[in-house]
C-alpha cells in the first residue's frame, strides 16, 4: 500500500473531517480513508438519513442494550427510597396542606 502526505489542508475540511471522526468512533486515517474511496466512486456514499429519525441524532440501542437497560431501570425501581427524612417530611406536609386546603 502507498502511503501519501497531506500539506495544507483548509481548516474546514480539517474540522469537517475531525467531526465524521468523532461521530463515527473512527481514526482520522480510515475516515480520510473512506472519504477519498467516496470521492472516486470506488465505495457508494452512505445515505443520507430519513427524515424524522431521531436515532440518527442520538443513537440507537440493539435489542441486548434495551433488554439491559429495562433490567436495570427495573433493578433501580425496587431499591430504597434514599432521599433525607426531612425532605420526606417535608413533602408530607405540603401534600397534607393542600388536601386540607382543597376541602380533601
């Protein structure tokens, strides 16, 4: 394989190609790869994303990771209540002041 140096790169395309490395978890190396295969039509493009489809902003879980996650929101909801007795108490009156202020 050739190797190719670049000089004088415009700090655009710098950013631009630092930024597809970032979102794509890649090295600068095979995301410069990808981007000249691109452009010489030797690999398609990736598609542009649906409309609408938030996962492309935020990610998106396999069916493991959901399982996982639900298991130990699920594991979260049965432990204890941890918050402070006073903020308890707390609560306790305001709700207690309200019912008795509603007529309740």
């Amino acid at each position: 394989m050739a190797d190719f140096l670049l000089r004088d790169i415009d700090e655009r395309v710098a950013e631009r190609i630092k930024e597809i490395a970032r979102q794509k978890g890649w090295p600068l190396n095979d995301v410069m790869l990808m981007l000249l295969k691109q452009a010489l039509g030797i690999i398609e493009p990736e598609p542009a994303p649906v409309p609408g489809d938030i996962a492309r902003l935020t990610g998106a879980w396999n069916d493991d990771e959901a399982r996982a996650f639900e298991e130990a929101m699920a594991a979260m909801s049965n432990l204890p209540d941890d918050a402070p007795s006073y903020l308890v108490e707390e609560d306790r009156r305001k709700n207690d002041r309200r019912k008795t202020e509603s007529g309740g």
